[in-house]
C-alpha cells in the first residue's frame, strides 16, 4: 500500500488520528464520540480565526521608530 500524503508530510490528518484504533480506544474509555471531538475541534478552528490578528498596513502614519518612542 503506498503512503498517504500525510505520512509523506510526517503527520497525519485529524481522520486519520481519529480513525487510529489506539486512540478511538481512549476516546472510547473516556466515554467521548468522534463526533464531539471533531466539534471541538470545529469550534477551536472558529475561535481562532475570530482571534486572528489583520496583517499591518504598509501605509501606516506611525513609524516604528516614532511609535517605541512614544
């Protein structure tokens, strides 16, 4: 079987954790679902994306010297 893409990247996609018999082990004796895990990790990716920082603007007044000055 050839490798998947992400063990060509060194590491493997959140299905493929997922669907990883030692870890839906744990999941399972912690009583957790994949699903509920994939909807963390959903909600995660939105919080973090509201979080993001807008990059600078190039035109900006406020050198950087004038703003470590101030």
């Amino acid at each position: 079987m050839p490798p998947r893409h992400s063990e060509l990247a060194g590491e493997p996609s959140i299905p493929e954790m997922l669907a990883d018999p030692i870890v839906q082990a744990v999941m399972a004796r912690d009583g957790v679902t994949q699903r509920e895990v994939e909807g963390l990790i959903n909600t995660a990716r939105r919080k973090f994306a509201r979080m993001r920082i807008e990059p600078r603007q190039t035109d900006c007044p406020v050198s950087a010297a004038t703003a470590v000055a101030e």
